[in-house]
C-alpha cells in the first residue's frame, strides 16, 4: 500500500509543473508502484483472486493512459517510459 509520503515523492519526481497530481504521467507513475507493490503481495499469496482481478484493473487503466499519451504527445511517452523502464 502506498503511503502518503511515497505518494507525495512519486508525485514530484513525475510532475510536469509545480502544481501537478493528476497528469497522465502522474497516474502512470502512481499506478506503476501499485502494480509492482500487488505483484510482490501475489508471489506471497497466490489463491488471492479478489487483489489478483484489482491488478489486471490497474494494469488496463495503466494501459489506458500510456495508449492517451502515445497519441497526443509521444515526446511525454517515451520519456515516461524511460523513466519507468516500461516495456
């Protein structure tokens, strides 16, 4: 689970400007930790199916907003996905 201090680190390590927590790299960024903080939870617990099903949420939203940044600015895109080190 994502504490509001990690949360806060996230959301200014991947701001656009001073004032940004809702960008699509933002959410990237936030729902990227979530992921791999679930994946970790899920190789302990395998039987969890109910966390299992939040996980493939969270990996189509993610999805959802990479596909949105990739068509409206692929510059933001690619260096999302560098910082990330998706794909």
């Amino acid at each position: 689970m994502l504490t509001a201090k990690k949360k806060e680190l996230l959301i200014k390590k991947t701001q656009i400007h001073e004032k940004d927590t809702g960008s699509a790299e933002v959410q990237v960024a936030l729902l990227t930790k979530q992921i791999s903080e679930l994946t970790t939870h899920l190789k302990k617990h395998q039987k969890d199916e109910h966390s299992r099903r939040g996980l493939m949420k969270m990996v189509a939203d993610r999805r959802t907003h990479l596909k949105y940044l990739e068509k409206k600015n692929k510059n933001r895109y690619n260096a999302i996905v560098k910082k990330l080190s998706l794909k």
